[in-house]
C-alpha cells in the first residue's frame, strides 16, 4: 500500500510529521490512515508494522474502508499482527459493504481460493464483477481469466475479450498479453496478428516476461510483423534473463546457429543449462547433445547420459531418443539392447520419426 504525497507539499518535513502524529492522537482518520502507511512503509518513520495496524485499527474503526482494507490484508498475511484469516474476512466484508472495490476483490480471492472461507466460485465471481465495474483493474483481469476458463459461469470468450481489453487499456500487462493471445489465436475476436504484436509490445515494454517471449516468438515466424531474428533475440534475452525456460531454449538454439546474433557455442551451452538447470525436459535434452558432441563444454558422454535420462523421464520424445540410443550403444552406460529398446517405443509412440524406424525395422528383423 502507498500513498503519494503524504505529508503535503511543506518543506518542513519534521513539521509536517508532528502534525500528522497530532492530528493523528486527536482522531482524525485520514491521519491515522496516513501514519499507518508511513509505518507500514517506513515513510519519515522507522518501519513498525505493528504501529502500523495499530493506527489502521484506530482509522477502520471509525468505519475509513481503506484502513479496513488494509487491515485485514494485515490479518490475512500476519504483518504486524498474528495471522487471523476469520478477521481478514471481516474487515474485507466491512470495508466491501462500503463499496470499497479493493475489498471487493481481495474478498473474492479469498472465495475463489477457499482462504478463510469455504470456496465459492460463484460469489467470488461476483465480487470481480463489481469491483471490476468500478474500474478496479485487477478486478478486470481476473473476471476475464474467468470467462476465459469458465470458471463460475459459462465460458464466454468474448466477455473475456472485453475485459481484457478494459484491464489492458488501464495498462494491466497480464491483461495486454492476454488480449493479444486472444487475437494471435482468434479466440474471442477476430484474428489480427498485427494487433496481438501490438499488445504483446505494450506487456513486454513494461517487462512482463511472458509477452516478451511471446513477442519474439512472432519476429522469428514473421508473424504479425516482419520477420527480424536480431529483435527476436533482443526480446527472447529479455525473457530469459527472467528466467523464462522456452526463451532460455531459444535463445541456446540462436547462438548454436548464429540466428539474429555471432555464433556462439559456449553461450548456447549456457542457455541451454539455465533452462535444464529449471527441469525444463527440452533444455535438458539440449544439455545432454551439447555434452555428447561437446558443444561448448568439454565432451562428457556420462553427463550427456545423465541429461539425457532426465528429459527421457519427463516424456521428452528426443531425450527418450537419445537414451536409446546411449543404452544401445553404451554412451555413458552399460549396453542394454533391451532397455534401449524400452525406450525407442516410448520415443516413437509420440512420434519420433527416428525411433519410429528403428521399431519398424526391429519388428522386420527380430534379432535386433
């Protein structure tokens, strides 16, 4: 919670804070809201989260819905005060009767959640409603996730659209890289590739990690824009360094092929192990060839095994391959016609074209 300006415009800083502490003792209740805020947040006071329930208590008693507000988000998170979920959900609902949309909606998080309360999807949706007619846009986003996926109501694509959209004009970037999911796919909406683009760079300028990748994604298909490989690594970088696994990926395979950037093994080793290092089957099995073939590291045929059974465990067809082939031909292990066999059918069951024919020809030739 922060508040702007909360001591006016006076230059007397210490003036200004004996004043509000003054105002604050004799009850007024914006005072006391405010001096709660300075606790909270440590503004021209030393940082007391107890002081500052205290105050929001003083203020939510005199019925100010943003301290019960606050209050309860105190309550329900134990800042400042022991964790008590019953009282969160009372002051949610006091400061909710008065219309606050805030409440509202941390009211409905606790109904969809079953925080404090039995889950009831049908209230909680209720609650977004109305918050979200009030413009809150956290609100919005939330109610068209639940058009989205049906949640509480019928799906409703188009109503998910709509407040989408209500969220993204607000400058939401969950809600902007939704809506333009929603136009990239036509769901809801007419497909317009140019103005998911569009939405995609809205979320991604403000550093929202999934539009970011998303946005890279199109500039290496030349999808809604012209193909650029230097702006999809531009924007698959951006993504990775926040930990986004596919952009990781991505970004390994633009290095391994000089894609939009120099040619660089040992960084696209590096990318490659960030996302294997997250348990991303992909990247493992991207490890594990970089380690086979020693691109970028030294060659390591156990290592290479090692990751390679870590992808082929989580159903990666080219992992589950790959450790055929290891056990096949003793690459890191023991040879083991019969395991390696095990796991050509799993590869060629989600349709590995290589493991396919190495099945194919094994039914052909049953001495393989």
């Amino acid at each position: 919670m922060k508040s702007n300006n909360v001591f006016g415009d006076k230059t007397d800083v210490e003036e200004n804070l004996r004043q509000l502490l003054k105002d604050a003792f004799q009850g007024l209740v914006l005072a006391q809201y405010n001096l709660a805020i300075s606790y909270e947040n440590g503004l021209g006071f030393k940082k007391d989260e107890e002081q500052a329930v205290f105050w929001y208590r003083k203020a939510a008693d005199q019925g100010y819905a943003n301290a019960q507000n606050s209050l309860a988000i105190c309550y329900e998170n134990g800042t400042g005060i022991t964790k008590n979920l019953e009282q969160a959900l009372f002051w949610y609902r006091k400061a909710a009767e008065q219309g606050d949309a805030s409440a509202k909606y941390n009211l409905a998080n606790c109904y969809m959640n079953g925080i404090g309360v039995k889950i009831d999807v049908n209230r909680a949706n209720e609650l977004y409603r109305e918050a979200a007619e009030q413009g809150l846009v956290l609100a919005q986003y939330n109610l068209g996730v639940c058009y989205e996926n049906g949640m509480g109501f019928m799906k409703d694509e188009e109503q998910a659209v709509y407040w989408y959209r209500k969220a993204a004009d607000q400058g939401y970037a969950n809600a902007q890289n939704g809506l333009a999911i929603c136009y990239d796919i036509g769901k809801g909406i007419k497909k317009d590739e140019e103005q998911a683009v569009y939405w995609y760079r809205k979320a991604a300028e403000q550093g929202f990690m999934n539009a970011q990748k998303n946005l890279a994604i199109c500039y290496l298909n030349g999808t809604g824009v012209k193909k650029d490989y230097e702006q999809a690594v531009h924007w698959f970088r951006k993504a990775a360094e926040q930990g986004d696994v596919v952009a990781q990926n991505a970004l390994g395979k633009c290095y391994f092929a000089g894609k939009g950037i120099a040619k660089d093994l040992k960084k696209a080793f590096e990318f490659f192990a960030k996302s294997a290092e997250q348990g991303d089957a992909y990247g493992e099995n991207c490890l594990g060839e970089c380690y086979h073939d020693g691109i970028g590291v030294h060659k390591d045929l156990n290592k290479a095994f090692e990751w390679y059974a870590k992808s082929a465990e989580k159903g990666n067809a080219n992992g589950q391959y790959n450790l055929g082939v290891c056990y096949e031909e003793g690459i890191g292990i023991a040879k083991d016609k019969k395991k390696a066999f095990e796991w050509y059918i799993k590869s060629a069951e989600q349709g590995h074209s290589f493991a396919q024919y190495i099945i194919r020809m094994a039914k052909e030739s049953p001495r393989m």
